[in-house]
C-alpha cells in the first residue's frame, strides 16, 4: 500500500506513472509518453554521494597577499585549521623574481631541509609535476607557516595557497 501510494505521489508531480524510470529506456517509459513529455529526455542527476568521515575532500588553504619588504624577511601565516587537513601542493606566485623560501612550518615541524629553497619550486611551473608535495598533515587547531626572503634591492609582493584534503 505505501509503495502505491508513493508511486502515485510520483506520477502526479513527474507525470511518470512509476518511480525509478530510465529515460533513456523508450521500452520501459512508452514512447508516447516520452515524445508528450521533454522532461523524459533529460540526463538525470548523479546520485547524491556519501561518505565516510574520513573520506578527504579536496579544499584550499589561503594566505593572505603580503609584500615582502626588500633584503628582509616575512612570515606568512594561516588561519588554525579546523578540520584535519592533508596539504599536497603549495602554490606560491611572487610579483618579481628574488624571494626564496626560509622556512615551511606545520605547528612546530619544519618541511624544508634547508633555507634558501627557489620560490620556483612551488611556482606555476611546478603544477606540472605528477607527485605531490607530502607536507605533514596539518592537526586541528594547527598552524601554517611559511617565511619567505626577498633578496633583491624592491619590494616583491607574493600570493600564497595550499590544497589538500580535508577530512570532513
């Protein structure tokens, strides 16, 4: 009785007399009723996914446009996450070259084996690259840092982002 009952709700709002159709089935629909109906014709929408909660999703983790004062040193900071997040690509877009890498920290763990790391290594260029870059998986309420050096005699301002999964 209720399987009735929703089948006829269905056919009154859709104008299908049965739930689940294919409309890509002429058999199963009637071809009478897909050429008196367009709506058939439309492609259906993909299923709603779920998932686990430790299914990552991709997201992004921004850092705010800084300009990185000549022959010094500037730290960039990010928001604490707040969800556990997988960074696997760091994009870094400096206005000029000159600025080199001193430090990547997640929390208090350093990512880089030395300072002086070329900018250009997580450059436009560098997205290209098939590998990601494994940087330490960033805890709740952790913080990202990253220094950058300018090297040259002017002022070079730089865009910084990450992306990564998020653990929902």
């Amino acid at each position: 009785m209720a399987n009735g009952y929703v089948e006829e709700m269905m056919g009154g709002v859709s104008g299908l007399s049965r739930v689940g159709y294919d409309p890509y089935d002429l058999r199963r629909v009637g071809a009478e009723e897909a050429a008196m109906n367009p709506a058939l014709m439309v492609p259906p929408s993909p299923p709603f996914g779920r998932s686990t909660r430790s299914t990552l999703r991709r997201a992004p983790l921004g850092f705010p446009n800084n300009t990185v004062p000549l022959n010094a040193s500037f730290t960039f900071v990010s928001q604490q996450v707040s969800r556990v997040f997988h960074p696997d690509r760091l994009l870094i877009v400096p206005g000029a070259p000159g600025l080199v890498i001193d430090s990547i920290r997640v929390g208090d763990e350093e990512q880089t084996l030395t300072p002086g790391t070329p900018v250009e290594l997580y450059g436009t260029a560098a997205l290209t690259d098939t590998k990601p870059d494994n940087f330490s998986p960033v805890q709740t309420g952790t913080t990202v840092t990253i220094i950058l050096r300018n090297t040259t005699a002017g002022n070079i301002t730089a865009t910084m982002g990450m992306k990564g999964g998020v653990e929902r």
